[in-house]
C-alpha cells in the first residue's frame, strides 16, 4: 500500500498557508463542480475494482497494475503542478501549488520502496490513463494555472468519497489501507477552499462554465481509468 498523494495537513501548514480544512460553502464552485458530475461518481463507485476493494476480493494483480499505471499519473502530476507553479503570478497561487508539488514528491519517493519502480518512464500506463495525464499536463502547461487546481481536485476528492462509501472496511479486508488511506477530505477542502478565496480575490479570472466542463473531463477520465482496471 502507498501514502495518499493528497496534501497531509497538520497545524504548522494549515497555519503557515492560510488553509480551511472544513467543506467548501455550498454555493462554491468546488460544490458546483462535484454536484454536477454527482453520477459519474456513482458510475464510479460501481465500478468493478471499487466493488471489489469493498469486498477485499479484488485480485491482487489486478490491484498492482492498478498502482503501477497509476504511477505514471503521479509522477506526471509532480510535474505539471511545478511547470503551474513557474507560470502563476499570484503569490498565493504559486505557494499552493508547491505545496501540492511536494505532496505528491513525497508519495512518488515511495513508490520504488515499494513496488521497484523508478519513475514514469519504466510503466506502461493503462491507455486511458495515459490520456488523463496528457490532459492534465496541457492544462498546467497552456492554461491559466487556477485551472490546474481545477482538473486536480477529482483525484483528491472523488478518492476521499469512494473511500467514505466504502468505510469502515471489514477486519480482515485486505485492502482496508486503501479505504482508510484515502478517507480523508482535508487536503480537497483545502484546495476547494482556496479556489473559493482566489474567486474572491480574482473575481473575473475564473470563467465557471470552463471550469465545471474541465472538472467534468476530468471527473471522467477518473470513472474510465478505475473502470479499465480490471478489464
């Protein structure tokens, strides 16, 4: 099992970088965002690998491709918030998304520990996967970067809520780490709540409509890439 590659928050963070751990207003755009896309979550949940994670009858294999192709994803993720992070011009922007890149350092320094791979280049991503990642790389690369934050959010929230769907895990549940791993909302309200202040101090930076369809994509390429695991 891995570390969450969602920001861990602990005292010093939350106060060194102003961060609200508690739910986003319910008129946010981070609310706005997740209602709509309300039945690609389900689709989600009901795929075959998180039915069977809920069981702890997912097939091991299948689980470790799971992970390694996800690796692409993550080392990928790294990046793309750096190449964000060199574009932004808001001082606030820019420390939320080092604060992101060094989440996600952290989590892909473990990765070799545990499964003996070094890096993106030796993993052979599921197709779908590899789509995701090209996609989030275009936004941090091409796009305003708040629209970074934007397309990440799914990977940190829609974890959370599928994990929270499928708590407590049973005693003997072997993926019980994945499930409590991930039942965590901190880190997405966090980013949900920044989104939320940079609105506020940015009023017409952020175009809603853009957004909500970039989250959706998103949101989809999620679904698609847990539904392609087992198949």
């Amino acid at each position: 099992m891995r570390n969450p590659r969602r920001i861990v928050l602990n005292e010093a963070l939350i106060a060194k970088h102003n961060l609200s751990v508690n739910p986003p207003p319910s008129d946010s755009l981070f609310c706005k965002m997740w209602h709509s896309c309300t039945q690609i979550a389900e689709n989600t949940l009901d795929t075959d690998f998180i039915q069977r994670i809920k069981q702890g009858n997912l097939d091991p294999v299948k689980y470790g491709g799971f992970n390694v192709s996800d690796a692409y994803y993550a080392f990928n993720g790294a990046q793309d918030y750096l190449a964000a992070n060199a574009r932004a011009v808001d001082d606030k922007l820019r420390g939320f998304l080092k604060l992101k890149y060094e989440s996600y350092q952290k989590y892909n320094q473990d990765f070799p520990k545990i499964w003996h791979i070094k890096d993106a280049d030796g993993v052979v991503p599921i197709e779908v996967c590899r789509q995701y990642s090209e996609f989030e790389t275009y936004i941090a690369r091409h796009e305003d970067p708040i629209y970074c934050l934007v397309v990440m959010i799914p990977c940190e929230y829609l974890w959370y809520w599928l994990a929270s769907k499928l708590a407590p895990p049973s005693k003997n549940n072997l993926y019980a780490p994945w499930i409590t791993g991930n039942n965590d909302p901190g880190g997405a309200y966090a980013m949900g709540n920044f989104l939320n202040d940079y609105q506020a101090a940015h009023p017409k930076e952020i175009d809603e409509g853009k957004a909500i369809r970039l989250y959706t994509q998103a949101m989809t390429y999620e679904q698609q890439n847990f539904a392609a695991a087992t198949q």
